[in-house]
C-alpha cells in the first residue's frame, strides 16, 4: 500500500495552480479529500479589525447545497460563538490546533453551532494551521473529519505539514483578498469629496467606511444609525436590508447567474410619515476579484432622502468633448449619477424604460464601459 508521501509532488503542484483559477483550489481540495477520507476541506480569513470572517472557501464531498446552506449561516454568526476561535488564535500557540482537545462532547450536544451548522455536513473534528497572520488578519487552512472518522492521527498531521509552507507562499501572493478594505477599490480617494452620502459595508453589515457627508446623513435620521461598527435600521426594515446583503452573498458564492441581477440595487425605506429613504446598493468586485475563490465583497451604499436634489453635477462640454456624448445622453448620465433609477431615469425624461435601455448601451459603448458599476465610478471622477 503506497504512503501518504507518495502523493506529495501530486498535491504540491495542485497548490501552485490554486492561484490560477477557481477550479485550482478545486482540484487540490478534491485530492486531498480522497486521499485522506476527510469531510472537508478549508481556507478561512479573519480580519481582526471588524472580528468577522472576512473570507471563506470549503470543498467536501457533499452536494453543494449542503454547504451552501451551512456557510452562509456560519458567516453570519458572531465570532465568539464558535468557542474554537479563542484557542486558535492564542497568539503563542504553535503548529496545528485540534478542536477534540478542549470541546467537550457535552457541549457538542448542546450546541446550535454543532446540531445545525456542523454536524449535518459531517464536520465534528477539525484541524487548523495558520497561513499568514498579520496585524489586520489571520488567514488559515482547516481539515475537517465526521463522528465516525475521528481526529486526523499524527502521521497525516506530518503529511500536510510538508504541504502547509508552499500553501503558504501560494495565499501570501493574495495577501489584498484576505481582509476588509477600501484601498484597492478604483475612485475610492474619490468618496470623501462627495456630498453624496456614501457607506463602504461587509457582507456581515459592517461599516468599512463612512464618508463626512453620510455621518452627517445619519444624524438626521433617528431610525437609521451606526453603531458599532455596525449599520443598524430600526425592525423591521434591519432584517429585510440584511436580507439583501445574505441575497448578495449567496449569488456571489453559490449562484453567479444572478450576480449581474443583484449588481446594482435600489431599496426602499418609509420610516414614517416623515422620514423616508432610498439606498442604492452597488457591489464593489472587480472581475479579477470575482475570479478569486472565497472573497466576500463590499458593498457600496448611496442615500436619497425622500426630497433629494441632483448634488452632483456633469459637465455637459467634458462629456460632449471626451465620449462624443449628446445633450439627451448627457442628461441621462446626470441623472443616474445621482442615483436614480431606470424608471425615474424615464419618468424625468418623459421617455420609456426601453428608451433609457437604449440610451446606456450607447453611453457604455461611447465610454468604453462595461457595467453601471463602472459608469458610475466614470462619472464620479467627472464630477470633481
């Protein structure tokens, strides 16, 4: 019977694909699966700044959906209710830390964590090794074993610790994707300068950056706060804006088809009878981050107050000049910069939906854009 190194140069060159497409970090996990008969197989993120996981990908041998359910639940709890966090991130611990060595099978019958989340996917047992760990963040690889397999044993810890230093190398190479941050995000400089209320938010709801305009937006609006890092609605409006951000979430990780349908939304707020609110949510992801497994985006969030007025404004003469734009093509842009809608877009302009339609694909064409998103990031560098 071959040994566990007999496989080595197989899986070393699987990590050294990871990087190359989706179907690379696939390839390896499914490998790794087989050869040891785990449950599943896993890189995670923490960012340390907001205690949130900040990044995740899991392959098992499951259908999807399986997975699907339970990550999305898992990505949604709070740190501290997973009672392994605090023992592997004890900041002297050294090499792989193994759960079975301090959770208790009392609390594993007790716990939400373990009857709905990690037992029905067949991961009682985990392993962990940290991959990169920095002030901002932790990121880490997990192998995960069911009630019937057990902990892995010494020897298959041996083996992938020869793995762990080249996966390593591989994630440190995609350092940026592992933690919450606006730095990379194209026109970001720009949002500080706008009068557009403007919220840079995770997936998990939390506030990743908040220009002056909107922390001023926020404190007209007694229904509407920021605390603790966190975006908060008064109930019930809370649970049906963190609906979108799970439905973002879920198209993104587990349905691309529908990613172009959640790109760009406009939700609707009626606090009372005086206070009223549009948002328009813009995920932020380049395509080279939508080809990388396991990010989760940020989402932009533009404000309108129920009586908002055109804050920014376009030069007619640069569009004309720089993109052969027309009056009506430029007109259009004036508005959606502003954050209307397609149907406002044609109710202004006394034209239909259909209309409006034809008039962006002949500004993405003049523009050389190829979604709102990008558009919109255009037009907001014009504005300045």
């Amino acid at each position: 019977m071959m040994t566990l190194d007999h496989y080595f140069d197989q899986l070393h060159d699987l990590i050294y694909q990871i990087t190359s497409s989706k179907q690379g970090w696939e390839n390896f996990a499914k490998q790794l699966l087989q050869l040891l008969n785990v449950s599943y197989v896993h890189i995670q993120a923490i960012d340390f700044r907001y205690q949130v996981v900040s990044f995740s990908n899991g392959l098992g041998p499951l259908p999807l959906e399986n997975y699907a359910n339970a990550e999305l639940a898992y990505l949604r709890l709070p740190i501290e209710s997973d009672p392994r966090w605090g023992q592997f991130l004890e900041t002297d611990r050294q090499g792989w830390y193994q759960c079975h060595s301090h959770v208790s099978e009392e609390f594993v019958q007790q716990s939400e964590l373990y009857q709905k989340i990690l037992l029905p996917i067949q991961c009682r047992y985990v392993a962990t090794h940290t991959l990169i760990r920095t002030e901002n963040v932790c990121v880490f690889w997990s192998v995960s074993t069911s009630e019937q397999r057990l902990p892995l044993q010494d020897h298959e810890l041996k083996f992938l610790d020869q793995l762990t230093p080249h996966l390593q190398n591989v994630i440190a190479k995609q350092g940026q994707h592992f933690e919450f941050s606006a730095d990379h995000i194209v026109g970001y400089g720009l949002i500080d300068k706008l009068v557009q209320p403007i919220i840079l938010l995770n997936l998990a709801g939390q506030v990743v950056h908040c220009n002056h305009a909107a922390r001023q937006f926020l404190q007209t609006y007694e229904y509407l706060k920021m605390e603790n890092q966190k975006l908060v609605f008064n109930s019930p409006q809370q649970q049906q804006f963190l609906q979108y951000l799970y439905d973002i979430e879920n198209a993104f990780r587990y349905d691309q088809s529908r990613v172009d349908e959640l790109q760009e939304q406009h939700v609707y707020f009626e606090f009372n009878t005086h206070q009223k609110i549009s948002i328009k949510i813009s995920v932020l992801a380049s395509d080279k981050e939508n080809s990388f497994f396991g990010i989760r985006p940020l989402v932009m969030l533009k404000f309108y107050p129920s009586n908002a007025k055109l804050d920014i404004q376009l030069s007619e003469q640069e569009l004309s000049l720089f993109y052969q734009l027309s009056k009506r093509e430029v007109e259009i842009c004036q508005l959606f910069v502003n954050g209307l809608r397609f149907q406002d877009i044609a109710q202004s302009t006394n034209t239909t939906l259909s209309t409006v339609r034809t008039y962006f694909k002949k500004i993405f064409l003049k523009t050389n854009c190829t979604s709102q998103t990008e558009l919109m990031k255009l037009l907001i560098g014009m504005s300045l």
